[in-house]
C-alpha cells in the first residue's frame, strides 16, 4: 500500500499548488474582463497560446525527459539537469530570433508587444524546467511554494498595473514575468537547481543529449498536435469571428479550465507514481483502481460544474463576456475527455514508448482543424467548441486501444458510457437552455451521482481490504515483537 500512500501525499501537495494558485488565477479573470476590451483580452490569450505552441518545440520537451531519466538513473542526475538547462537557454535564443513573425496578422497584433512577449517566454520556459528538475528530484513542497509565490505575486502586480495604472495588456505581460522570475529564484535559491550545472562539454555531454533526445523528440510533434487540438480553433475564431469573438471564447474557456486545475494537480502526483511502479507486477491492477478514482471525481466536477455554470458566469464574466457563457458546458465535456485521453497517456510515458503519444494527438488535430473549420460556419462559437468535443473524444477512443495493449486497464464499460452519455445530455441541455434547463441539469447530476457511486465501489471495496490487511499484518507483527521481548 506505499504506492497509494506516496500517490495521496503527493496529490496533497500538488493538490495545495494547484488549488492556491489556480484558484488566484480564476478570481483574476473578474479583473480582465472589467478592464480590458474583448480584443485586448484576444491579445492576452494569444500570447498564451502561441508559448503553449513553441516553448515544447524551441525547447525540445527537454524538461519531461529530464524527469524522467533523474528517476530512471538518479546516479547521473547531474548531466541530465545541466544538459537540459542549455538546451532551455538555447530555445529562448531561437525564441528571439523568430521574434518578427509575431507581426504577421494571424497572431492578431501580438506583435505590438514582442518584447514583453519574449521576456515572459524566457521566464515561463526556465520557471517550467526548474519545476520539471524539482519534480525529479522529489522536491514536492518546493514546488508548491514556489507556485504559491509566483501566482500570488503576478496576481498582486495585475491588479495594481491593469487595475489601478491602467497599464492593460502590458501590465498583463509584466505580471506574468514577476511571477515566473520569482519561482525561477526560489527554484535556483532552494533546490540549488544551479549546483547541477556546468559549461557544456561535448565528449561528455553529447550521449546524454542524444539519449535523452530519443525520449523527448516524439513529445515535439505530441505538443505540437495536442496544441493544434486545444488551441488552433482561436486563429480560425479570429480570422473568421475577428479578435473579440476569439477574446470571448477564451473567457468562457475560464471555468472550464477548473477541470486543468483538477487534472494537472492529479498528473504531477500521478506521473511519478506511474514512473516508479511501471515495472512492477501489479501495474494493471494499481492502474485500474487509481483510473476508477479519478474518473469518478472527474465526471461529479464536469457535471457539477455544468449545474452551476449559469450562477458562475454570471459572476465571473463582466459586460458583454457574459453572452458567451453557453460554450461553457461544451468546453467542460471536451475537457472531460481531454483529461481521460491524458491518464491513458502516462501508459506510453510510463513505457517510454512516448511516439504511441504522437499518433494518438496527431489523429485528434486533424479531427479539430476539419471539424472547426466546417461548424464554425453552422454555429459560431457553438461549433469550435464541439469540434474540440469530437477531437478530444477521438484521442481518448485511439488511447485506450493503445494502453492496452501495454497494460490492461479494467474499466465497468456500461457504466462508464452511462456516465458519457447523461454527461453529455447535460451538455446540450445547457448549451441550448430550453425551458426548466436548470431543474433538468440538476437531476442529471444526482444520475452521475449514482451512477459513479456504483462504479466505483469494488475499487473502494479492494482498497479497504487491502489497507485492513496491512493493518492486520503491522498488529501481527507488533505483537509477535512484544512476546520476544
């Protein structure tokens, strides 16, 4: 039972981080959306989604192979760490140099603010490796206080620029940067990140870059695909809907962005786990009952945050942000699917047989560009975000197939396509708000209710076991002590 042990504290952890800060991240979006225009917010969120495109592919993915080998092989922890911190250095140089492409009209004036673009690039790509060197080498806690302190000090800095300066977008920019310069110098401060580095050397270092290459290359097109999947629809939204349809769609992807903060606290603790218990006997068995847990939790929070979109919206998104809050339950469902794609996705991390990752994530990118481009014609806003439904639904189709066939993940399939499938109704209920909606979306919550409950009490039941098995033995065998003594 260590595993599950290991796997609770972890999440604790991350589960701090991620609250603390994506929930300073959430309360913000009340802030933007008063004071920057629809078009200005455009600006923000393309400056995000263009550093989610090119920081895997400038950086090589560097940091994910760095994890990963500091587990594998902590003896050369050292060369792993600096090889990985020039090839980050070196992606921010070529960040630099691709600097006049941002004036093209795709990216929608971003290129109005490239200096500041480059600047929070810079801090964003080291503040990512040093967090990715940290999680190797099991600092949890320094993680989540750096988190802590950068999130508090951009959301501190934002509301003081853009609320009280009327800085807008540059304000937005520069409180970015302070934050990630502010876990850059807690990362390098106290997890002497800085102690593993040194000059490069070719002789030395050239194996262990091709070696860690050969595990972070396939993640490049990965990332590229998986951007193409969760973010090209904002350039069809601009060039087609112009920027402030793009600047309200990103809004409304505000909330159903809780699901990340659920997620991504779950695949920090879940990654490393899913590294060091691999190899083992019981893989499939520790992989189903942890999938049963998480998929239980993710359907109540998809649901649930369906039930009390409308209440939300009309709390968090100001003036004219508010008309988009029906794409919300859309995006919630994409997202479900796009978080159990991503559990499947540690099988082909966990193996390092990372290009099953890219065939999966290219298959849903081509699915998202052919589906937006044709519903966004029929139904606006409406038909971005479901063509992300179908894209992500494809990955998490094609995944379970794969992992499979590397481990056996046992899932009760009716009752999770019964989920699916009330989760789903819900969705369009809500997206299309007939009369009595809310009643309706309240009632297919307590069917998810029940049927996850049902779902996932054998893993309940096994757990408990276990655990009173182990306590059996411990008692056991402090008794047999105490007779020797």
């Amino acid at each position: 039972m260590g595993k599950y042990k290991n796997l609770l504290v972890n999440i604790g952890l991350f589960t701090l981080n991620t609250v603390s800060t994506k929930l300073i991240t959430f309360l913000l979006v009340p802030l933007y959306t008063y004071f920057l225009t629809t078009a200005q917010y455009g600006v923000t969120d393309m400056s995000l989604t263009v550093a989610g495109l090119i920081t895997p592919v400038l950086t090589l993915s560097i940091g994910d192979a760095t994890t990963r080998y500091i587990i594998d092989d902590p003896n050369d922890k050292k060369q792993y760490i600096s090889v990985g911190f020039w090839v980050t250095l070196f992606g921010c140089l070529l960040m630099l140099l691709l600097l006049p492409l941002l004036n093209l009209p795709i990216f929608g004036g971003l290129g109005n603010y490239e200096w500041l673009y480059l600047a929070y690039f810079v801090s964003s790509a080291f503040n990512a490796y040093l967090a990715n060197v940290a999680r190797g080498l099991n600092q949890i806690k320094l993680i989540t206080w750096a988190s802590i302190a950068s999130s508090l000090a951009s959301a501190s800095s934002a509301g003081l620029l853009i609320g009280l300066l009327g800085w807008k977008v540059e304000g937005y920019f520069v409180s970015l940067i302070f934050g990630g310069l502010i876990a850059v110098v807690l990362y390098l401060i106290f997890g002497g990140s800085w102690e593993y580095v040194a000059l490069p050397s070719k002789e030395r270092d050239w194996r262990v870059l091709k070696k860690m290459l050969l595990y972070s290359v396939p993640l490049m097109p990965n990332a590229i695909f998986w951007w193409v999947g969760t973010s090209v629809n904002r350039f069809f939204i601009t060039s087609m809907l112009g920027i402030g349809a793009s600047g309200l769609f990103a809004a409304a992807s505000k909330i159903p962005n809780v699901m990340n903060m659920v997620s991504s606290t779950f695949w920090q603790a879940w990654s490393l786990s899913a590294f060091q218990e691999f190899k083992k006997t019981d893989t499939g068995k520790f992989y189903s009952n942890v999938f049963a847990v998480f998929r239980t939790f993710c359907f109540l929070a998809a649901s649930g945050l369906m039930l009390l979109t409308p209440w939300l919206a009309s709390l968090l998104l100001q003036k004219k942000f508010y008309d988009s809050w029906p794409i919300i339950p859309i995006l919630i469902l994409a997202f479900l699917f796009n978080v159990f794609a991503g559990f499947y996705g540690t099988v082909f991390t966990a193996s390092m047989k990372t290009r099953h990752l890219m065939t999966s994530t290219a298959a849903a990118a081509i699915v998202v560009i052919v589906l937006t481009w044709l519903l966004i014609r029929v139904m606006g806003l409406q038909g971005a975000a479901w063509a992300m439904v179908g894209s992500n639904l494809v990955m998490y189709a094609i995944r379970v197939v794969m992992a499979n066939q590397i481990v056996k993940i046992n899932v009760n399939r009716p009752l999770m396509l019964a989920n699916i499938l009330l989760v789903s109704v819900q969705t369009c209920v809500l997206a299309w708000h007939p009369t009595a909606y809310t009643l309706v979306s309240a009632v297919l919550f307590l069917a998810v209710l029940v049927v996850s409950a049902i779902d996932i009490y054998p893993s309940v039941k096994t757990l408990s076991v276990a655990v009173k098995g182990k306590g059996s033995r411990n008692n056991h065998g402090k008794h047999v002590r105490e007779m020797k003594i």
